[in-house]
C-alpha cells in the first residue's frame, strides 16, 4: 500500500475543485509517470465499494462525505487522506509501464499499437478472437496459430516480454506450451512493420506480457471444465522485488458442436519468475520462464493420429533502462517432437537475441540481433525420407533510427529507418541478404484524431522454406526453384473519435507484396512451397468501445494482382462484441462472435459456414475469495473459424467453474 501528499491544482484545475467544494465529494486527477493524464481507467473506493473511471483529462470524482479512504487503481492501492483537502492528484505506474513491453525512451514510443489487459476470468486464447482483425487459426486444443489482417503462420511474429518466439516445424506463433492464465496482456503491432520488427513480421507482432505483480500478495486458482475435462491450477507470489507463478493445466479430447470428439488433449506445466531491481537512474527486471508440454493430441480429419510426446520451451531475459537508454537480451530454446501413425520428427534451436535504443530530444537509435547457433530438424525418421536440418544458422541484425516533429501544436511528423542483415545457412548451403525498409507517418489531432502511415514490408524465407527445397518428402515439395524474398508495401489510414467516454475509430490498409510465398496442394498428400508474382491485401476495421461494451467490424481480401485468384488466410466479415457490468460484487459478462461464409478459399484451404459463438458468465467477488463460472458456445454451435484445409471443428458447449483465492 502506498501513502501519497496531497498536491493542489491551479489554472484548469480549478473548476472541477470548486464544483467539488460546492457540492460535496472528493477527487482527483490521475497521472502517469510522465505526468500525462490517463484516461479511462477504473478507480475503487473501496470502503464504500463504489467504482467510476478517469476522464479524459485524467478527473475523477465520488459524490461522498470526507475522510480517509483506500484506492484501487490498476491493482496497485493507495491509502489517501481527504479530511484536509478533497481533491488530489495521484501519480500511478499505467499497464503500458508496468508490462514494460516498450521502457521509456523506447524507439517504437510513437508508433500506433493496441495495449490489452485480459480481462478477469478470460485466458488469452478466448481473448484473442475478440479482437478486430484477428482470428485463431489451426487445430483447436493446444495448437492454434494467429492470424492478423489476411497473413498468418510465419508472417506473424510473436513475443513474449519482448522476446522473439520463432519455431519452424510448425508455425511460430504456437500457444500450446503455455498456461492459460500465465499471461496478463499483450501489445498487438500491426504499422509499419519492416521498420519495427523487421523480416519476421509482415501481417503483424503480438508481444504478450507475462503476468507481474510486484505488490505484497498471493494468490491461488483452481477451476475445471465438462466437456474436455480440463482441470486448471496456478498460484502466483509478488513482493516488492519478485514475482512467481507456477501453473499446471491438462484436458482430454473435446467434443464438437455435432458430438464427434477431437484429439485436442494436452498436458503442460510452466514455471515463471521475474526478480527486480533499481538504482537512481535505472530499472532491471531478471526473467526466467520453464514451460513444458506432453501428451498433445492433434485433431485431424483423418483416420491417422497425430500426437505431440514433448513441446518444451525456456526462455532467461534481462531488461531495463538508464535515463534515455533502454535495453533487453535473452536466450530462448524450444525443443519439438511429433509423432504420427507412420511418421516421427523433431525440431531442437535456440537463439540469443538482443535490443538496446537512445533516445535524445526528437532523435532516436537501435541496435537489434537475432542470432540462432543451431537448429537441428529431422522428418520422416520412419519412412526414412529427408534430415533436412543439420546445425542451421541464422544471423539477423538491424540499426534503426527514428525522428520526430511537432508542428503546429495538433500535427505530428515521425519517419523511421531500418538496415537489416541476414545470414542462413544449413550444412554446405548458405544465404546473404541485405534489406532497407522505411516508415513514414503524419497525425493530426482535433475533431477526429488521425493518421496516415506509408511504409515497406519483407520476410526473408524462413529456414525450413529455404533448405527443405527440393525435397520429396510430403509437405516440402518445391522443385529446382528456390524461394525469393517477399518485398511489398503497406499504406494505412486510422481515424478516431472520442465522444464522452466513447471511443469510434476506423482503419484501412492496403499491402502490396512481391513473391509472396504460397503453399499449394498437389495431391492427398503432397504440397508445394512458391513463390506468387504479386499479391494484393485490403484490410477494414471498425470498432466502437466505452467502458463496459464493445463492437468490431472487420475483413480482409486478397488475391494474386495478375490472376485474380484468392489466396490464404483471408477473414471473411467478422463481428464481434461484448458487455459487462459491475453490479457491487458481481460482474456478469457477454462475448459473442459471429463468422460470414467463407466462399472463396485460398489454394489451400476449403469452403466454410457461417457460425456464431456466444460466451457468458460472471464474477463474483468476496474479500479474500473469487468465484467465475463461464458457458463457452452456449448454443452448442458446429463451427471452424477458418478456412484451413485442416478446418477441424471447434469445441462444443463448455461449462467452465473457477474459484481463486487471494491473500
């Protein structure tokens, strides 16, 4: 608990403090570190369990007589004195801040992004598809993938703390190693991303944040499912320099809307630490993260079974910042095996990465690298086709730099620049590369607030697309033609609109991508990597929010420009939406998402219904006890949210009960 000074206003805070004076209250204004206001933020009164939210200019009120009260905001509580004065300022450590997924004096400040914090009760996967513009992809259970905008797979990046997660016997952005509850939210990147993130992230970057809490508390869950059985438990520990979490989850085979039962079981374990400490001029955070998954079944049409014995991955972080400067360094290793009827691989890497920028005035540098010592890669063990991976390599390095200006108080001009290296090899093959991207953005703010971004995107092939070329094997079928560098370019126009606490806005992007890589299927079992002459990719998205509901438009087409022929991953019109509502101790909650047709599939992908999933529960609250029960698919719905050529259908109604204790 933190003890604050009470601090008057003056100037344009005068007038809320004399109508607080004039008719009864306390308040306040809540800040940032920076001191910039923060708006839309809840605040508890706790001993009189009333709730309300920040204003724009960061006010706040309660219509209650004088005293000495406890403040909630964003999990952090302050004990304030309003006997002698009723209206306060109180500086608070934002989400933005306290995931520290960008320190200050970070280089990517400016670039438009979506901070989310899961809400209470929801785990990051049934908090994903709510998003605009975004659909899990894949094979339910465990493994999903995510798409952004019409791009998925390895067009995504992910992140974890800011680190880079990048597999290649399956996509990158695989979830299945991961507890449900172990993440706290997620930044979603989705402009100008050959100069923020570089080759591996055309369609987009979802950096999630590990769950962090460097408060005095402790806190354990417990909850199950009917229809895959799932049982979940995790506990977490915080003090004011450390923080644990130890969570473990296992499921069996779901059953479908229709009652077909799925092989989406799984078992997985994780253990995560974060330790911190600071100087006068500077923050460090140590994280050490231990996952473990067996035991995973895939679902598949098809008579074959498919299992996962092992999905490891580990992850040691350091982070921090010094005055101006900010930095990050990490070791990742993940280790895969996969084991069908007739059929046994495996995918072992490990990476070292690292970032540091310097910002000064309106100037900002960077300095970033990727470097993976060794992959190793066999298929087909059991057939005995191809090893296709042998001690591969992979460098890549960029320099960046940034610059910003203000002009005429409502306009802002900001460009950046990044030089990317690249270097692969595997065995007697190797592959040099050398790439410039820029980032250019104009904003204005006023009656609508908005931006218009110009920029260039790539994606250097990954390993597995490079060296599995000219293979026979099933699945890596290219013949003689080796793959080229997708290259393209991306305009995005954003307008928003705040009317109380309403928020509008609206987004179209288009890209434009040169030898864009497609995977074709040949036969029953043979597919094809190539490279498509040009594509062509519009994205729209519109999305309403205030404090207790939302609401989302959004879809992607693309095809070949040459041909006219659809490609993949495209998201037919999506919306989605939800309420909740804080009613004392309870806080029931609506989620629904609805899916158009999918008529008009990709060269590797089928046809798909129309669907609509509705999920509800709710909360409620004790003061050291927690309980949640939640109906996913309510009306027991047949659906796949994709048109994969593996659109295996999605879990039936699910009965979720939860119960959480905290100390």
């Amino acid at each position: 608990m933190q003890n604050i000074k009470v601090k008057f206003f003056f100037g344009l805070l005068f007038l809320p403090f004399f109508c607080i004076n004039l008719f009864g209250g306390i308040g306040g204004f809540i800040l940032n570190q920076r001191g910039n206001p923060v708006q839309n933020v809840e605040v508890k009164l706790k001993e009189k369990e009333m709730v309300t939210f920040t204003k724009e200019n960061g006010e706040f009120s309660f219509q209650v007589e004088k005293g000495v009260y406890e403040l909630i905001i964003l999990n952090q509580s302050f004990k304030v004195d309003f006997t002698k004065e009723n209206f306060i300022k109180i500086l608070i450590k934002t989400f933005e801040e306290e995931i520290f997924v960008e320190p200050p004096g970070s280089i990517f400040e400016n670039i438009p992004k979506r901070v989310l914090r899961i809400p209470k009760g929801q785990s990051y996967a049934e908090t994903l598809p709510l998003l605009p513009n975004i659909y899990l992809n894949g094979l339910g259970g465990a493994f999903q993938t995510v798409s952004i905008g019409g791009m998925a797979k390895n067009r995504i990046q992910m992140e974890v703390n800011g680190l880079r997660i990048e597999g290649l016997r399956r996509a990158g952005t695989d979830l299945g190693t991961f507890h449900s509850e172990i993440f706290e939210g997620l930044n979603l990147f989705e402009l100008g991303l050959g100069f923020t993130h570089g080759s591996s992230a055309m369609g987009g970057t979802l950096d999630f944040s590990l769950l962090e809490n460097f408060e005095d508390f402790l806190k354990t869950s417990l909850s199950i499912s009917t229809n895959n059985e799932k049982f979940s438990v995790f506990t977490k520990k915080g003090s004011k320099n450390y923080f644990l979490f130890a969570g473990y989850e296992e499921a069996n085979s779901y059953e479908d809307g229709g009652g077909v039962k799925q092989d989406g079981f799984f078992k997985r374990g994780n253990l995560y630490g974060a330790y911190k400490f600071q100087g006068k001029n500077s923050i460090n955070y140590i994280d050490l993260l231990l996952t473990k998954g067996w035991d995973i079944g895939k679902p598949f049409l098809s008579e074959e079974k498919t299992t996962y014995p092992k999905n490891n991955l580990n992850l040691l972080g350091f982070r921090g910042f010094y005055k101006d400067l900010s930095y990050q360094v990490g070791l990742i290793y993940q280790d895969l095996e996969t084991k069908t009827t007739k059929e046994k691989s495996y995918l072992k890497s490990s990476s070292f990465q690292g970032k540091g920028y310097y910002s000064k005035g309106n100037l900002s540098f960077g300095l970033e690298f990727y470097f993976v010592p060794d992959m190793d890669a066999e298929n087909y063990l059991i057939t005995g086709f191809n090893k296709p991976l042998k001690d591969a390599k992979k460098l890549d390095t960029s320099l960046i730099s940034s610059y910003e200006i203000n002009f005429k108080k409502r306009y802002k001009f900001f460009t950046g620049l990044r030089y990317n290296y690249f270097y692969s090899s595997n065995r007697e093959k190797e592959k040099k590369e050398n790439i410039s991207s820029f980032f250019v953005m104009v904003s204005k703010e006023g009656f609508f607030n908005s931006s218009l971004s110009l920029y260039n995107i790539y994606r250097f092939p990954s390993l597995e697309e490079l060296f599995y070329s000219g293979m026979t094997a099933r699945g890596y079928v290219q013949g003689n033609e080796k793959l080229k560098t997708e290259k393209g370019l991306g305009a995005t126009l954003k307008i928003q609109k705040r009317i109380k606490d309403k928020d509008f806005a609206f987004l179209i992007s288009y890209k434009e991508v040169n030898n864009f890589i497609e995977k074709y299927k040949v036969s029953k079992d043979l597919y094809s990597y190539r490279n498509t002459e040009k594509v062509k990719i519009w994205e729209y998205v519109f999305s309403y929010q205030n404090t207790f509901s939302f609401l989302n438009f959004s879809l992607s087409k693309g095809k070949d420009k040459k041909t006219g022929a659809p490609i993949d991953d495209q998201k037919p019109l999506t919306i989605n939406g939800g309420f909740y509502k804080r009613l004392k101790r309870f806080e029931p909650f609506i989620f629904f998402t609805w899916g158009d047709r999918y008529s008009n599939p990709g060269p590797n992908e089928v046809e798909r219904e129309s669907y609509f999933v509705l999920n509800l529960g709710s909360n409620y609250e004790l003061d050291k006890l927690n309980l949640y029960f939640k109906i996913e698919n309510f009306f027991d719905d047949t659906y796949t949210p994709q048109g994969d050529n593996k659109a295996v259908p999605q879990m039936g109604r699910n009965f979720i009960f939860g119960i959480n204790f905290i100390k």
